[in-house]
C-alpha cells in the first residue's frame, strides 16, 4: 500500500479513488436494498441489552466511554451522561451495520466481580472519621452507608474513574 511518511502507510492517488469507488458502489447497494421495517425495532432491543460500560476522563478533561463487548464503538461528551448517550449512538449505527449485513452481535458480559468481596479495609485521617460520623448521625444511618454514597456519587459524576 502506498508509501510510508511519519510511520503511516499512505495511500497513493490511485489508491484512494479505487477505495472511493468501492465506498461509493457499497453505499448505491445499501440504498438500493429494501428497507427492513423492523430494522429499529431490533437496533433498540440490542443497545438496551445490558452491555456493561466504562467511563472515564481523559487527559484533556473530556469524559470517554466505552463498552468492551461492542469493539471499536466510542462515546465523547462534557458530562458523562453526554458520552454514555453518545456511545449509544454510536452502538446504535454499529449494530444496525451488522444487523443490516448480516454479521453477529456480540452476546454482552457482565463484568468479572470474581475478585472483588465488597470489603475494603480504609485508613483516613481522624478528622475525616469525626466528620463521616457527624455526617451519618445527621442521616440516621451508619459511617459506612455515607461513604458508600459519597464513593458512588463521585463515580457517577465522573470525578472519579471507576
């Protein structure tokens, strides 16, 4: 394929109308297909599949996600509630491509929580103990129910990466 320049492979002139052309053919036989009528229906039946999903910040400050079982589908948004919907989008166009060419959907995994008790032993700084029990004592529920809370608060409002 081509040549090389900075440690990429480039396509010549030649090359590129080739891949052109073939695009151009793939996307006249797409329209020219009959459109299934239950095409959407089965999109949104496998996006609301339970695919597990990670978000996390990227150096620049923007949220990512992904889903593992749906390779090569990404989402980018402000908030993350912005890139898990914009994942979904791009969930919804990659699974309608392989639905529309007949190729398998992956099945999705739960993530493994073999290793994982729920326990965690913490060490923390005595004025932070004294203000998680005030805390609790103004809820009516115990220190470990509050941190609890706080921990999966911050997960979902991306300031930490889980």
């Amino acid at each position: 394929m081509g040549r090389k320049r900075s440690g990429l492979d480039v396509m010549e002139p030649a090359e590129m109308a080739a891949a052109k052309r073939a695009t151009d053919l793939g996307v006249k036989q797409a329209q020219a297909r009959p459109a299934d009528p239950n095409l959407e229906r089965r999109v949104r039946e496998v996006v609301a599949r339970s695919y597990p999903m990670r978000v996390w910040r990227d150096p620049d400050g923007h949220f990512v996600a992904d889903a593992p079982d749906i390779d090569g589908c990404v989402g980018t948004g402000g908030p993350t509630d912005e890139a898990i919907e914009d994942l979904r989008e791009a969930m919804a166009s990659w699974i309608e491509a392989r639905l529309i060419v007949g190729l398998a959907i992956p099945e999705p995994h739960p993530p493994d929580t073999s290793n994982f008790s729920g326990r965690l032993l913490l060490r923390m700084p005595k004025s932070l103990h004294r203000d998680l029990a005030n805390a609790a004592e103004r809820e009516g529920t115990s220190i470990n129910q509050v941190i609890v809370a706080l921990i999966a608060a911050g997960v979902g409002r991306g300031t930490m990466s889980a």
